[in-house]
C-alpha cells in the first residue's frame, strides 16, 4: 500500500475505494465545507452510485483512490474512464488537510498510473474560480484548452476550464460529454 507524507509530518495511506469504505467516503463529503464542496462534487454520494465506482475500480474502467489516516478519509482522487486513452482526472481534499502539500502528491501519483498504463494523456476540469488547483495543475504541466459546461454531482451546470496533458507524441483530448460516468 502506497503512502505519502502531508508536510506536517504525517503519514497518510492510499488505497483503492472498496464497499467496505462507503459510510467513511459518504462522511468525508459532508465534512468538506461549503466553499470546498463548490469546487468538488464530482459525482452523487450515495451508496447506489458508490457501488457502481467500486465496480468500475474492480473492473479497470477507473482508478479510484482514497487517502486515509487511521481514523477517516481525508481524500478523493481518481482517474475516471481509466480503460481509455484520455482518462479523466479529479481529486478533492478535506479542508483541514489542505496546503499540506498533498495535492500535488495526489497528482503525482495518478499521472504516474497513466504513464506506467501507456495513456495518451490525461484530461481534467476546475471550477474558473479554483486559482488554487489551476495552479498546481499547470506546474504539473497540464495546458488550458478552454472551459466547457460540467454537471456536478449535485446537479449544477458548473463553467469549468477544461485541461489537458499529454503524456504521449501528438495526443489530444478526445471529445467527450462532461459528466460523471455514473
């Protein structure tokens, strides 16, 4: 099991979302804020849609991962449609764990699958006003290819920018709906 380690120290594990981790998944959203759930709500939180991302984790289709200490999910991130040439990338963090550095390695980590898979790319959205991940998204290489109507999962249209990095010789992003595969 991989882990990564938050600037205050901390040791913190990743692991594939099982059902064993809906109720901990369920809580970590609704623990996030107000402000951090604006900006991530990929998907519903409820145990029909979490049963169908554990499935699709099983299958291949996606790499769904949770960062943990030993008592909650502290955070999200995934490569949606995995099984693809272009997945689709996301992550969120519980507030009290952000600005620990653990973004970036969640980012790290996930470019890392795809390269290791052989994807052509990766692609992401953020919410326009999220300076913070557009950042961190464009030192990691990711370029703005321009903005696109998202539907979150609490189902708000949101206005996303819309990123791309290629990790393959003349990759490009596909066209594709923006929405949650499930």
């Amino acid at each position: 099991m991989a882990t990564l380690l938050a600037r205050n120290g901390t040791c913190l594990t990743i692991r594939p979302l099982t059902s064993a981790d809906f109720g901990a998944l369920i809580d970590f959203h609704a623990a996030l804020s107000v402000s951090t759930r604006s900006l991530f709500w990929p998907h519903a939180y409820d145990e029909p849609t979490l049963t169908r991302y554990a499935q699709r984790h099983a299958e291949g289709q996606d790499r769904i991962h949770l960062l943990c200490t030993p008592a909650a999910v502290v955070g999200y991130f995934f490569l949606w449609e995995f099984d693809h040439p272009v997945p689709l990338l996301g992550l969120g963090l519980a507030d009290a764990w952000q600005g620990q550095g653990l973004g970036a390695a969640m980012l790290q980590h996930l470019i890392a699958e795809a390269r290791a898979a052989r994807r052509d790319g990766i692609e992401l959205t953020t919410v326009t006003t999220n300076t913070r991940a557009f950042r961190l998204y464009t030192r990691a290489g990711f370029v703005r290819i321009g903005d696109v109507e998202n539907l979150a999962g609490d189902g708000r249209i949101v206005r996303e920018h819309r990123l791309f990095l290629a990790l393959a010789p003349d990759a490009r992003p596909p066209v594709r709906d923006f929405k949650p595969p499930v």
